[in-house]
C-alpha cells in the first residue's frame, strides 16, 4: 500500500500514515535494531498493513519520496473550516470532499500507478 506520513516521532521511530484506500490509518513504530527509513512528515511511502488488535499496522515501510505533501496535515485539519453547513435534504450535504489540485487524480508515470497531493 502507499501512502503519505501525517505525523512523525523520529526520536520514538514512530510514524502515523494516511493511506491511499482512505480506510483507517496505520501506525508504524520501528522496533529493536529493525532497519528502516527514517520517516517524516510530508514523506510518500510505500508499506505493507497487517491488523493488530484491530488497528493498521505499518510495516515494511520504504520511503518513496521525501517531502512530498508537507502541508498534508494543515490540508486535512482545515478542510472543513470556513463552509457553510447544508441541510440534510441535500444529498451532496452527506460527503466532504477535501479539493485537490488539478493533477490531482490518478496517473500512469513510468508503469508505477501514482496520486498526486492536494495543493
């Protein structure tokens, strides 16, 4: 799975991901003397998700792109900010759509299938 480094603790190795299926997101800590990237806010990653006790375990995890989306998590607390409520009977009311820029979406780049970050 990929996905985009939300929060970051390099003194603890721990990392929280926002992950591509938008589902839950996935915890990674780096334990003992495992080898890893070091991950930062912002960073593109790729990893691989087991379910622990009912939360997203990163694991695996290989840095795709450092500082990719540093602004991600201003991005993603804000969204809401400064939008007027609708009422229920509207159903475009029912789901928040965070606006991405315009190559945002999905493209083709060397093979490898890519999301671009919201602007």
């Amino acid at each position: 799975m990929f996905g985009v480094v939300l929060w970051s603790d390099s003194s603890d190795r721990k990392a929280v991901i926002w992950c591509e299926d938008h589902g839950d997101l996935a915890f990674y800590r780096q334990i003992g003397e495992q080898k890893g990237p070091s991950l930062d806010v912002g960073d593109w990653v790729q990893f691989d998700v087991v379910t622990e006790r009912n939360q997203r375990v990163a694991t695996n995890p290989k840095l795709v792109k450092h500082g990719v989306c540093p602004d991600l998590p201003d991005v993603l607390r804000h969204a809401g900010d400064a939008q007027p409520r609708r009422t229920q009977a509207d159903p475009a009311s029912s789901a928040k759509v965070v606006p991405f820029s315009r190559s945002a979406g999905r493209k083709k780049d060397d093979g490898v299938l890519t999301k671009a970050c919201p602007a």
